[in-house]
C-alpha cells in the first residue's frame, strides 16, 4: 500500500468492526480500542470497508 492506516483511538468506541470486517489488519488493543496491528494485512478496498462501518470515522490515511 502507498498509504498506511491509522486509527485515532481518542475517537474509538471499541465497537470491534474494523476488527470483524479486517482481522489481519486491526486487533483490540489496550482499554479495548481498536489498533492497527499489520497495516499490510488486508487490500486498500477492504481497509476501505472498515472504514465505512466505523461509527466514530475513526479510522485514516495517512501517506
């Protein structure tokens, strides 16, 4: 990916759908929220998806 994800995690609510829709790239992390583990585990269209399911918009590109 040229892009890497990021998730601002002052803005998590720990709702886990990035987690279900994306496991191989974002995990639960500490206090429940959600964390970008392997920014490389999943394509662009399916980092997209969580993106679009995340309630809070929590979750970015960054180049």
């Amino acid at each position: 990916m040229s892009r890497t994800v990021v998730v601002d995690v002052d803005e998590c609510v720990g709702c886990e759908a990035c987690v279900e829709v994306c496991p191989g790239v974002f995990v639960m992390g500490a206090c429940d929220l959600a964390q970008v583990q392997n920014p490389e585990g999943a394509g662009e269209s399916d980092v997209e998806a969580a993106m679009e399911l995340c309630p809070t918009n929590c979750i970015h590109w960054e180049d």
